[in-house]
C-alpha cells in the first residue's frame, strides 16, 4: 500500500494505491486522521488494486467521522472494485 498526499486548494487529496486489505488499514486510517482537520478529504482510488471487507469499514469509518461536522469526503477515481 502506497499513500501519497497532495494539498489541491482546499482539498487535500489521500491517493491510495496497491491492496486496501486488512493488513493495510491503518497507514490509511493514520493518513486519514492526519487530514481529519480539513474541511474536505478526497480519497483517490484510481491505482487501488484491490480492497476486502476491513478495506471497507474503514472508508465506512471516515465516512461516519466526517458525517455532521460540516466537513466532507470525496471517493473518487473507482475502477469497479
């Protein structure tokens, strides 16, 4: 799992690529918590290979942690995983 972070405006943009799997949750969950003050969070899945169920709760997760805050997250770049 690679995680690159890049500030586009007043998005920052977590770029996830390789397997999204139990195993990797928490770098991704760590870069997450990282961006957690900014107002919008894109996560790019776009290079992502491949993603299970603990992959899933925790995209569930910052969802649910941005839900009511007025702060938004953004899945973008899906390829049908």
């Amino acid at each position: 799992m690679k995680i690159e972070r890049n500030l586009q405006t007043d998005t920052t943009v977590l770029t996830l690529s390789g397997d999204l799997i139990f195993e990797t949750v928490g770098p991704v969950r760590s870069a997450y918590l990282e961006a957690a003050d900014d107002s919008k969070v894109e996560i790019n899945f776009s290079d992502l290979q491949n993603i299970d169920l603990a992959g899933l709760q925790v995209l569930y997760s910052i969802q649910k942690d941005r839900d009511g805050t007025g702060k938004t997250v953004v899945f973008s770049g899906d390829k049908g995983l």
